[in-house]
C-alpha cells in the first residue's frame, strides 16, 4: 500500500495529475496534426497566389476552402491551449503565453481579411485586415516567447528544453527578418515563404512538444503502485 508522504512514493491526486497532463498532451499532438493537414489542404487546394501570397488568404470569406482553414486554425489553437495545460508544475510564463497565442489564433481565424490580406504601409486595409494581422502577429509572438520562456525553465524538463531552444533560435530571426521584409519589401514571394517557414517551424515545435509532454512520467503510476521492500531497520524491529 502505497504511505502518503513516504519518500519514492505518489499520491494519488498525483498521478491523477500526470494523467490529465500527458492526455492533454495527446489531444494537443493530435489538435496540431489535424490543424496543420487542413489548414495545409486549404493552402494547397486553393485558388490562392501561392508562395507570393499570406497564408491566411486561404480563409477568405467565399473561398471554397474557408471553412477548411478555420478549422484547422480553431484546432491549432486548441493544440496550444492543450500544450500549456500539459505543461508541469512549476513552469511560469509559458502557460500564459501560449493561452495567448491559442486566443489570438483562435481570433485571427474567425475575423477574416479582404481579398489579399493588405496590411499598411504598402496596402490600404479595412478594419478586419487589421485586426486579422494583429491577431496573427500577436499569436506568433507569443508562440515563439513560448519557446524562449521553456528554453530556461528547469521545471519544464529536458526534454522539452531541447526542443524549445533550437526552435526559439531559428523563429527569432525568422520573425525579425520577416517583420523588416513586411516594412521594407511588402507582399511577395520573400514574404510568404518566411511566413510559411515560420509556421511550419511553430506546428513542428508544438507537434513535437505536445508528444514528449504525452510521454513524460510514463512510469509515475507503476513506481506508486509497486510495493517496497521494508527497510532493514523496520525488518529488524
């Protein structure tokens, strides 16, 4: 029988809790596969302008791809969410983060923009264009504060620092060299593989995280439920 308090030993509240976080793990790897194939799809499929165009034409209002794209952005978001829910004890600054990132996305997808997405200083935009590109940008952001804030949180565990510090140092300059793009350059080519680079690197980084948050103290319940030998002091008693 297991003795609350006894060194080596797990409570039950938590191992209740390890579960909950590796099956909030699960579902997020599972939400980051199914919202990176259909927002993929909806890329891929559309009428869009390929590499010279932003990702999130794809969910332009009348696209025959639309709804495709939000929900895949809906199940991204959620992925997010989900990953800052399977994140340990301990860990400060990522939770927050990432619930950040997941709203933003989840507001860059149901506020959709004009045909071709325009954002100043290049393009007159309306109202939506810029909250859509806020929201984008803000989700981005935070995703990658993420990866930086997990980097050097020891309560994260290693293997989720490993993943965290190669992905932070490759989203850093990608963001700041797509950010200068969009200023100096606007739309084009330069700009959308960038941004495709970007989020690819973000779903990968998510994927791989939300999977070793699955995995991590696997064994917890079989060391609380396996019996311990007896010191040899209580023996000799």
């Amino acid at each position: 029988m297991v003795e609350p308090g006894r060194p080596g030993t797990t409570t039950a509240p938590r191992i209740r809790a390890d579960v909950a976080r590796r099956v909030a793990g699960s579902a997020a790897a599972g939400c980051a596969v199914a919202g990176a194939a259909a927002v993929t799809v909806a890329v891929v499929a559309g009428p869009g302008p390929g590499f010279t165009g932003y990702v999130s034409e794809a969910g332009i209002a009348g696209s025959a791809h639309a709804l495709t794209y939000r929900i895949g952005i809906l199940a991204l978001a959620a992925a997010l969410l989900l990953i800052g829910a399977a994140l340990p004890p301990g860990v400060w600054a990522a939770p927050a983060l990432l619930a950040t990132g997941a709203v933003s996305t989840a507001v860059s997808g149901a506020v959709t923009c004009s045909a071709g997405c325009p954002l100043p200083p290049f393009e007159r935009a309306t109202v939506a264009d810029l909250v859509h590109g806020g929201a984008s940008i803000a989700a981005t952001a935070a995703v990658v504060f993420a990866m930086v804030a997990l980097a050097v949180s020891g309560p994260a565990g290693p293997a989720v620092r490993r993943l965290a510090g190669p992905a932070a140092a490759l989203a850093l300059p990608l963001c700041a060299a797509v950010g200068l793009a969009m200023l100096v350059l606007g739309r084009g080519t330069f700009v959308g593989v960038l941004e495709r680079l970007i989020l690819a690197l973000a779903v990968l980084w998510g994927l791989a995280t939300a999977t070793a948050l699955a995995l991590a103290e696997s064994s917890t319940a079989v060391r609380s439920l396996t019996p311990t030998a007896p010191s040899d002091k209580r023996k000799s008693a």
